[in-house]
C-alpha cells in the first residue's frame, strides 16, 4: 500500500473545500470498497478525507411524507430503521442482503452508491479493464463473464453494479443529494449513474468533487407492500447474481401502480420500466408478470456464459409478483 493523508472532517463545507483542494483525495466513508481498492493499487488516493463524523447521520421524515437519508447513515442502520421497514420495506431487505453484519455496521449510504463493480480484471491491475485504465481493452467480453451485464452494456465494457441497496432505491424513485464548492445539486437516481458507452470510467453525473450528503425517498404508498429478492451463488455473504425490488398495488385483480427495478444485470441498478407500462391496468396474473418480463427483457444482449440471467429474471419477476399480489389480495 501507498503512503496517504488522512484528515476527519466534521462540517461539509470545509470537507468540499478540502476535496477542491487535492484532485487526488477521496472521501472515505466505511472504507470498506475504497479500502480494499487501495490495498490492490485499483485506487490510488494521496489523501483520504473522512466524512463519518459529518452531521449527516440522520433519517427523518419529509414534510410530503417521503423520508431523507444522509449520506454517513450505515447500512445496518437503515435497514433496521421502523419507518423504512414499514414504508419501504424492499429497500430495509435489499440492504440486510447485502455483505454481512460486520460489513453494514461501518458501510454507509454515500459509500454504498459509489462502490465499484466486482468485475475480477477491474480489480486485476496486471490486466487490461477500459474501466479502470481507460482504452485498454474489455477482457470481460471474450473472458470470465458469467456474471456480467445483460442489458444496456456496451462493446467496451459489460460490467455490473453490484449494489442491493440501489435496486431498491432505483424502484423507488429516489433522489441523491450532493455539495459542491458551487452549492449543493441534486440527481434522480434514474440519472445518477451514466450510460456505459464508451467511457465506462465514468460512472455516475455528480460534479467532480461532489460530497454526497444525502438521499430523499419520495412517498409512495405503492412501497408498503414491496419485496426485494436475491439470486447468489452462496446462500450468505455473497453479491447478487440477480436480483429484483418490486412493489405492487392490486384492486379487484387489476394492477394500479407497479415498481420493478433489476440489480446484477446492468452497469446500474435497471428500472424495469418497459415492464411496468405493460402491467399498469392490466391483470395481476402470472401470465401478464412473465409476459412483462418478457418484455423488459427482449432487449437483452446475454454474452456466451451469461444468458442464464435472462431466464432467471423473467423467473424472479414471476415469482416475486405473483407473491406481491397474493399479499395484496389478503
Ligand atoms: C466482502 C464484501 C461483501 C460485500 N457484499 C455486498 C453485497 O452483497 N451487496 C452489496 O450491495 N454490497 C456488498 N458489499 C459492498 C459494500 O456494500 C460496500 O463496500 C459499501 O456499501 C461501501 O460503503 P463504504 O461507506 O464503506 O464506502 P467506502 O469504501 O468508504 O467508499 C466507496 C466510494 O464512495 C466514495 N464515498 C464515500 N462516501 C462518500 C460521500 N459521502 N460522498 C461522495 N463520495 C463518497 C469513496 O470516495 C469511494 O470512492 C460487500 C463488500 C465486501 C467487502
Ligand atoms: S467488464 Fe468493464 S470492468 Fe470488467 S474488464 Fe471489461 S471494462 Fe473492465
């Protein structure tokens, strides 16, 4: 490991300024993604600038009934929050199905959202990875890919975002919040992370230097009967190979509101919307679930070793639907 600088900081404005600063520094939230990038030599950073001591470690409900996160809020504590086990209950499962008690005990909420993909060349660097050194090929495509990308990848990278905290929140419409030297900004989490294209190593639209501070959970009553599922190679301890959050809202057999959002399949966590539209107003039926998820997943493009994701999410959405709308019925 490389020597670095490390400073606590303890208001946000003198942690953005010491961020403009040095081009080189990071924000360190748990540490437990950059921690562990550093020790491979994927990050680099000359100076660490801590933010878990910002006063950004609260929840609180919204004055329109949604809820705000900050941004050094940890995993274990969001999941195990009342107000988001009851009003968002797929988000309090996506985050207890991630990592392991330890692990959620320091990660936090800004961390979580700029962890890094879990593509093995990425964090190789013997090895060729446009993301992390940008025009040096995509040894994922003719390689190990079996838990890569299915949808919206591109010829120069295939990787995944590996968060389940996200999928949840990208069902949920949440908004990021975030300072910068200019002022703080805010992004929907639909635009949050940047289409592949050809510059997979840029990852997400904050501002350069951009200090997270915070999510807003609009209200959605639709999320009070929600579900997040996990499909690992492992039944503990172990990133998604697929993974669904959706929410539903059923009336005499019709569906009102429906969210669907996708984890492990995509550079981002993949707002099922095509299937959403097929479903709003029509039957909640284990016929019209797979029929949608036929046809969100039409624009898949599997890779030779990863095409079993296509069948296993059309499975997932069925399944976690057709639960969804037997508790509604109840
Ligand atoms: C063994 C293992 C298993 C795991 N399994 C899972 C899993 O199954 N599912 C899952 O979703 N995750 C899993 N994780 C990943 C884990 O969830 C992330 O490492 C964690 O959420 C990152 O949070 P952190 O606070 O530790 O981030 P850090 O490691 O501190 O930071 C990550 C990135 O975010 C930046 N950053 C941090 N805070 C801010 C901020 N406020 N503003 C701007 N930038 C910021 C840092 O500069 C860095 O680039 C696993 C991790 C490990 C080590
Ligand atoms: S899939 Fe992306 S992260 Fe993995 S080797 Fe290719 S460019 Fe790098």
């Amino acid at each position: 490991m490389r020597e670095f600088g490390y400073q606590r900081v303890h208001d946000v404005s003198g942690a953005v300024a010491l961020r403009g600063a040095d081009p080189e520094a990071r924000y360190l939230g748990g540490g437990t993604n950059l921690v562990d990038l550093m020790k491979t030599g994927v990050e680099r950073p000359a100076h660490l600038i801590d933010v878990r001591e910002l006063p950004l470690g609260r929840i609180e409900s919204t004055p329109d009934g949604g809820l705000r996160v900050g941004a050094t809020v940890t995993n274990s504590e969001l999941a195990a929050h009342p107000e988001v086990r009851r009003a968002y209950p797929a988000l309090a499962q996506a985050v207890l199905a991630g990592a392991s008690g330890q692990l959620r005990n320091m990660a936090t909420v800004g961390g979580n959202l700029l962890q890094r993909t879990r593509c093995g060349y990425f964090a190789d660097t013997t090895q060729p990875c446009n993301k992390r050194a940008p025009g040096s090929g995509c040894p994922a495509i003719e390689g190990e890919h079996h838990n890569h990308a299915i949808l919206g990848a591109s010829a120069h990278c295939v990787a995944t975002h590996p968060s389940d905290m996200g999928v949840a929140l990208a069902a949920f419409d949440a908004v990021v919040h975030y300072e910068t030297a200019d002022g703080p900004g805010e992004l929907p989490l639909a635009e949050f992370y940047l289409p592949v294209g050809d510059t997979p190593h840029l990852e997400t639209a904050l501002p350069s230097g951009a200090l997270i501070t915070g999510i807003t959970l609009p209200p959605a009553p639709v999320a009070a009967v929600s579900r997040y599922r996990k499909v690992r190679e492992r039944a503990s301890y172990a990133f998604a190979i697929g993974s669904i959050a959706a929410a539903l809202d059923v009336e005499d057999g019709t569906v009102r509101e429906v969210r669907l959002a996708f984890g492990a399949v995509a550079s981002r966590p993949w707002r099922a919307r095509t299937a959403e539209q097929a479903l709003t107003g029509g039957p909640a039926t284990a016929a019209a679930f797979a029929a949608a998820a036929d046809a969100e997943l039409a624009a898949a493009e599997p890779l030779p070793h990863n095409g079993y994701k296509v069948t296993l999410m059309r499975n997932l959405a069925v399944a976690v639907l057709t639960e969804l709308a037997e508790e509604a019925a109840r």
